[in-house]
C-alpha cells in the first residue's frame, strides 16, 4: 500500500531535497524501514543499535503518536500519511 512520508527540514540532506516520499509498507516501521534502502544513512538518524526509534524522533500518523498506537508496528492504510518530527528542545 502506498503512504506518504513527510520528510522534516533536518533530514532533507539524506533524501536530496525531498520533502515527502510516497513508500509501499503495511506498518509504519516497513515504511520507515524502506527509507534507509533508498536514502543511505536514514536509518541511522532515526533509529537506534536496537532498530527501536530514537528517542528525540517521533513519529506520527495521521496526527497520532504511533508511541500510543501500536509503535512500529501499527499498520498503514492506502494514502495514510507518516510524519517524522524531530523533539524541539528549548529553555
């Protein structure tokens, strides 16, 4: 199924600009996943060494906190969009 990934500002040097990618995937972890065989080093930047999401990445899907659905593997729908958020710090 083909969702859309909605790229942050901060990760556009890995994906030459790009600030959505269209991905086949069935769960939210597949399509993020698939980034890293396209875009080499995206993968690193949103996971871990455990392949869990890093903690100052969140990610969401239709405007929920996939940490409160399912994680990784909460599935995707046809047209759904995923967006990575980078955590904003501040004091």
């Amino acid at each position: 199924m083909a969702v859309t990934i909605r790229i942050p500002t901060q990760l556009r040097q890995l994906t030459g600009g790009t600030g959505e990618i269209e991905v086949d995937a069935d769960t939210v972890g597949a399509a993020l996943g698939g980034l890293e065989g396209a875009y080499q080093g995206f993968g690193e930047r949103i996971f871990d060494g455990e392949g869990q999401l890093r903690r100052f990445v969140n990610v969401f899907l239709a405007d929920e906190d996939i940490r409160f659905l399912q994680g990784l593997d909460t599935p995707v729908a046809e047209g759904q969009v995923i967006s990575i958020v980078p955590a904003v710090a501040g004091g």
